[in-house]
C-alpha cells in the first residue's frame, strides 16, 4: 500500500519569507501523480500544484515550486514570498493511475506578519 | 473551473435519526466521486467511492449500512448516515473527478459539511 508522510505538524515562516515543507512517500509503482493540497480555514480543499512522476522537470504555478526527487521518493513544496492568504493547512497526496489519493497527515503553515 | 458543491453546509440532528449530505458536480460530469472524514486539524480520510450507477466501494473499516452512499446521476451523489451518535460528529467532504475522456486525473472538492449529532 502506498503511505504518504509529512514529517513536520506546524510551520511558521514571517512574510515574503520562503519557506519549505517536506513530503515523502513509499510505492513500488513507476507511474503515478504527486499533489499539494491546501486548506485554509474555510475547510476548503484547493488544489496548489501537481506533478506527474514521469517527468522529470519540478512543477511550478507562481510562487509554488515543487522538488521532486523521484529516486529519493521526495516530494516537497516551496512557498516563495510568503503572504498572510499562504496560512492553512497544506497536504500532500499521492494517486496511482487515476485511483482514489492517499494523503499525507498535514502540516499547518501559519505566516507571519 | 469546475465546481463541486455539498449540502448542507452545517447540520445538527439528535441522536437516533438520519441525515442525508448531497454533492453536487455543478459544470460537468462525474462518474466517480469520492467521500471522506476530516476530524479537527486531521487529514482527510476516505471513506468510500461512489461510482454513477453501481454500488460504492467502502474503506476498511467503514460500515457500509451506517454510510448509506447513492451516486445515482452524473452529478449528484449522496451520503446518508443513519442513526446518527455524537460520535459520527464530523466534516465531511466530497470530491469528483471528471469523466476519463475529458482527464481523469484531477480531484475536485466540495466545500464540506459540519455534521453534529447531539
């Protein structure tokens, strides 16, 4: 089974700072997708970045980076300029072939003014 | 973007009766949807996947005549817990995925329901 691991419960980090959070993850498949997820209070689940493990290139959307070290099984995410509106919880998850995701416990990320 | 709404959005009922939580895929066809359980400041995990037209799919562990699931058109699918206990006291949010043709990759989320069974 595949497991999902974010080793830090709680970041904080003060604005237009960077800040890094770590994912790793376990899995025999070749083929499969990598998500950040973020929640904000709201509860909301809003979708930060994706990257498909066959490629090899690291996703970007703005100020979201991932880096992606496929041998590693590493999958973090960086937060660049950090802004009050980044404060949530954000959780990484895995998917196999378009089958159900398999998240991460979480890490709350709370930016500071 | 696609849209995934979920309703209600709060719901308080008493201990012993049933309460019916609707997701609605609002701009485009989900033939499969997913539902899941979030306690405070927990990840979400899943309970079950809703197929358009078949039986769900439960997680182990997840009783499937207490999580009643009904995914009986393209857009709407539904969760009943009955004989609620204040331990089924959660959020609960659902999530649906395009159909393969138009990329079945992409999860979208429901805005979830507080449920709070007194």
């Amino acid at each position: 089974a595949q497991t999902v691991t974010q080793s830090q419960p709680e970041m904080s980090v003060q604005e237009a700072e960077t800040v890094t959070l770590s994912c790793t993850y376990d899995t025999s498949e070749s083929n499969y997708y990598l998500f950040w997820y973020k929640q904000p209070p709201s509860r909301q689940m809003i979708l930060v970045i994706r990257q498909e493990a066959y490629k090899q290139q690291n996703a970007t959307e703005n100020r979201f980076s991932v880096n992606f070290q496929k041998a590693a099984k590493s999958f973090s995410l960086k937060i660049s300029d950090s802004q009050l509106g980044d404060t949530a919880m954000y959780f990484c998850a895995f998917m196999r072939n378009g089958n159900k995701l398999v998240f991460g416990a979480g890490t709350i990320l709370r930016v500071k003014s | 973007g696609a849209v995934v709404s979920q309703h209600p959005s709060w719901v308080i009922c008493k201990s012993g009766t049933s309460v019916k939580i609707e997701c609605r895929s609002l701009d485009f066809q989900a033939t499969t949807m997913f539902w899941y359980r979030q306690f405070p400041k927990q990840s979400l995990m899943l309970m079950a996947t809703s197929n358009e037209g078949s039986k769900a799919t439960y997680e182990q562990g997840v009783e499937k005549d207490k999580f009643l699931i009904n995914h009986a058109s393209l857009t709407l699918s539904t969760l009943t817990v009955t004989s609620a206990h204040p331990e089924d006291s959660s959020f609960y949010i659902c999530s649906a995925r395009v159909n393969p043709g138009q990329g079945a990759l992409e999860q979208f989320f429901g805005p979830g329901t507080r449920l709070t069974v007194l």
